[in-house]
C-alpha cells in the first residue's frame, strides 16, 4: 500500500506554510488531486526563474529536480518550460514562489 499524501493536500500544506513564512506561493495549475506531480517556479525577481520537478529516488524519498541544470531562466523560457511540461503531463500541478534570496523551504534534497 502506498501511505503517500494525496498531492492536492500535499500543496494545499505547502502553500500554507510559505504563507505562514510570509512567503508570497501562488497555486497556477491545478493537476490530478491524487497523484499529480509537481513542478515550482522559483521566481527570484531580477535574478531569474528556478524551476524544480517533485520526484522520488530509488528509496521512495522525496527529491527536487533542477531544471535547465540548477541555472536561472529569463521569464519567457521559464514559461515555455512550464507549458512544455503541462503538455507532457497533463496532471502537473504548477506552484509559483517568490523567493528573492532563492530560499525554497522544501523538505527532501535538491539535484
């Protein structure tokens, strides 16, 4: 039996707990409630857009996947990433954070 967290719960937490970090997180797609992955815009401002992808290792544990290798992306490609992907995976969940200071606040690793 899978005990994992249905996604819609898993984002509805995480959102709240961005806001209670007073850290601006905005749902932009809602995906399959059960188990839709996610995908987050890091939006950094002047700095550029990080993208993560939600995915789990060989030992069932929650990892973050970088896209465009960790680099930060002008708006627009950010955009065309994200649409690319929604494409791919219809059930893809989209979060936008506002993280100046690239702070993500995720629990499992980053890669």
């Amino acid at each position: 039996m899978d005990d994992r967290l249905p996604t819609e719960l898993w984002v509805t937490a995480t959102l709240r707990r961005f806001g209670a970090a007073a850290r601006p997180a905005y749902l932009v797609r809602r995906g399959d409630p059960e188990r839709g992955s996610v995908l987050v815009r890091l939006d950094g401002h002047r700095a550029g857009t990080r993208i993560l992808t939600q995915a789990r290792d060989l030992d069932g544990r929650l990892i973050w996947l970088e896209a465009a290798e960790g680099r930060a992306l002008p708006p627009d490609e950010a955009m065309a990433y994200v649409d690319r992907a929604v494409q791919r995976d219809p059930d893809l969940w989209v979060i936008e954070i506002e993280t100046p200071d690239g702070a993500t606040l995720f629990t499992g690793r980053v890669e």
